[in-house]
C-alpha cells in the first residue's frame, strides 16, 4: 500500500477537480438552502427563544422588504451550518490524495472535531450567553427623566445580533483545534504557547470586542471562555505528547521528535501529562 497517491495529474486535471468539488458543495448549499427556506419561519421562531425568555414579546420591521430578506438570510444561515459536513468532506477529498498517510492519520481527527466544537460554541452562545446578553441590554427599559423608554428591536436587527453570537461563540471553540495544527505543523510549539499567555489573554479581549455586541456583559461572556480553550489547547498538546511517548517507548521505538514534537525525555513515559502545571515543570 502507497504512503501517498503519486500519480502525475497536469494542472488542468486538478483545475477540473476542484470545480467538480466546488459544484458538489455548490449544489449541497442549495439544497440546504431551499429546504431551510420553508421552514425559515420555524427556525426564526427557535432564534427569537432568548429574546422571549428576556421577557421581549415584540419585533418589528419599518422596512417593506425586511421581513422577507429576513427570511432569506434565515434560510442562508441554516444552510451553512446543514451543508458544513458535506463542504468540509469535498474539501478533505480534494486536499488528501496530496498527503502522506502520517499526515492523513494526523489531520483527519481534527477535521472531525471541527463541528463538534462549531456546535459546542454555538451551543454555549444560545444558551448562556445571549439570554445573559439579552437581560442586560433590555434592562435599560424604563422611566428615563420622565419619558418611557421601551425596546423595539427590529427583525433585522435582531437576526444580525443572533448570527454574530452564533458565528462568533462557533468560531471562537475552534481555537483549540487550530492551536493543536498549528504545533502538530510545527509552527508553534508547546513551550512558546505557554510563555505567551499574556498576549493570549490581550488576544481574547480583541476577539470579544471584533465578535460580541459593544457591551461589557457580552465581551467577557467570550473572553473568559476563548482564554479557556487556549489552556485548554496547551494541556491538550501535553497529554497527546505523553501518550505518544508512552507509545512509542513500549513498542521499543526511539522517542524522535518526529513522533513526538517538542517531547522532552527526561520527564519519562510514565509521568504526569507533561509532568507537572499547564505550561510548567514540577509536580502537581
């Protein structure tokens, strides 16, 4: 069995490939999207849930066309998140026949991990922080110097406040996976991720700020969570070093940094993820 799929294919061949892989993802969206667009109503109805719960009974539109483009952006971002596995397949099935079968093993789990951290941040996003968001910016309501101050947020608006979150929380939880590339690429490596939690955590703050609402709530509502995935990331690299070392020092095989990036041999195979701290020495 071949390491990698070696056979000569001239550009045009792989030009002709990817636009088969484009109109295979092309074609997916657009099934995604016209079905999404009969039940826009009913997937709308599942986003204005934490608005409801916020105590908001009423939106809006002063637009003639807001509601209907509403529904159509609806349908659109539905879309995305139903045609992701098959995008994400086509994209794997175009780059593969180009990589070794270490490189194969290597990347294909974080391919697999990428939805489920999408849907994990999205998740945390709906549920967490937009109701917490939501209370918030609607307790401004009220008697203000003697005039009735009252929230009419517009269907529009809205939906703009609802994708941020979603696509913000969703594309912040990958931040582990794309660390985890990164040292597994040998970009960076365990040791600079540790001595640079400091600019992590300025880093965290600028995210929030570029993703969430301008409002204090909603910024450290990402924050907190997208510092957590980075140390989260930095032990995670830890104990997948050990446990390769581990590996391969009782199959008798040399621990080379090939196997093992990064991996320091004094701390032996059968110590502590790391042997010690997140980002440190000693023990625990």
């Amino acid at each position: 069995m071949k390491d990698i799929d070696d056979t000569k294919q001239p550009l045009l061949e792989h030009l002709i490939e990817l636009r088969r892989r484009l109109l295979w993802c092309l074609a997916a969206l657009a099934v995604a999207f016209f079905t999404c667009l009969y039940f826009a109503r009913d997937i709308f109805a599942v986003l204005v849930q934490p608005l409801l719960k916020a105590g908001q009974g009423r939106l809006i539109y002063t637009d003639i066309f807001e509601a209907f483009f509403v529904e159509v952006k609806v349908a659109l971002f539905a879309a995305l998140m139903l045609s992701f596995p098959v995008i994400a397949i086509q994209l794997w099935r175009f780059v593969a026949p180009g990589l070794y079968a270490k490189e194969k093993n290597a990347f294909l789990p974080f391919l697999l991990m990428t939805p489920l951290f999408f849907a994990g941040g999205a998740s945390f996003a709906y549920f967490v922080a937009m109701p917490w968001a939501l209370q918030f910016l609607l307790s401004y309501q009220g008697n203000v110097g003697g005039i009735q101050q009252e929230a009419l947020p517009g269907v529009g608006n809205y939906l703009t406040f609802v994708t941020r979150f979603l696509f913000g929380f969703g594309a912040a939880f990958l931040l582990p996976i794309l660390l985890m590339i990164l040292e597994r690429a040998g970009i960076v490596t365990r040791e600079q991720l540790a001595k640079s939690r400091r600019y992590a955590i300025v880093g965290a703050a600028a995210v929030a700020a570029v993703l969430t609402p301008p409002d204090a709530v909603s910024m450290l509502m990402l924050m907190v969570p997208l510092y957590g995935l980075y140390e989260f990331a930095i032990l995670a690299i830890r104990i997948t070093h050990w446990r390769a070392a581990r590996k391969a020092r009782r199959s008798g095989r040399p621990i080379e940094s090939e196997i093992v990036p990064g991996y320091q041999t004094e701390e032996g195979p059968e110590a502590p993820p790391g042997g010690g701290r997140v980002g440190g020495s000693g023990p625990i």
